[in-house]
C-alpha cells in the first residue's frame, strides 16, 4: 500500500462542485435554522410557564373555596357568638326587627318544613 503519488500530475483541478452562490447564502441559512430552534424554544418556554401558571392558579383557588359542608355549621356559629356578644338593647331590636322580617320567616318555615319529613 505504499504507493507514491505525484500529485504534480494530478493538477489543482478538485474534483466537487457545489453549486452557485453556496457559500454566499451560507450564512443565511444557518442564521435561519438557529432562529427556527431559538423560536421553538421560546415557545416551549412560555407553554410551560403557561402550565404552572394555570396550575398555581387552580391550586390557589382551591385553598380558597370553602371545603365541605361544614362552613354553614361554622358559619351558625360565628353569628350566635357575635349577637352574644351585642347589648340585651341590640339583642332585642335584632329579634325584633327579624321577627317581623317576611322572607326569613317563609325561609325558617320551609327549614322547618324540611326538618318534619
């Protein structure tokens, strides 16, 4: 395999071509390819940050809606110990201001209602 070569007769003839204006847009088409995956990047980018945004935001909404149906009872509550805590003047104006209330007596009658069947 020790062959000698005169490339002296070979000449400086290369033997590929390519075509016309190849390296002219050369830089073009690289810089076109590079935007291409930078853009795609980008808007992977912003899809996952889109995703955890929606899912913070679901999770905090969840935190905040009442959870169960505990909050009428707790709810119950909270108003017995804040008219416990008025004056016996207030107490009283209250239950009778609510006593001649026409839509809280049809809406303790319908609970009532409920509670007999």
């Amino acid at each position: 395999m020790e062959q000698n070569y005169d490339f002296s007769k070979i000449g400086k003839q290369m033997p590929y071509t390519v075509p016309d204006g190849f390296f002219d847009e050369l830089e073009e088409n690289v810089m076109s390819k590079c935007t291409q995956r930078a853009r795609i990047i980008r808007i992977a980018i912003r899809t996952a940050l889109a995703i955890a945004a929606c899912i913070v935001l679901l999770l905090v909404v969840k935190k905040a809606l009442p959870q169960g149906n505990d909050t009428s009872t707790d709810d119950f509550e909270n108003v017995e110990l804040a008219f416990n805590n008025l004056s016996t003047d207030d107490q009283d104006y209250l239950l009778e201001v609510y006593q001649e209330e026409q839509f809280l007596d049809n809406y303790l009658n319908e609970l009532d209602n409920e509670e007999s069947i």
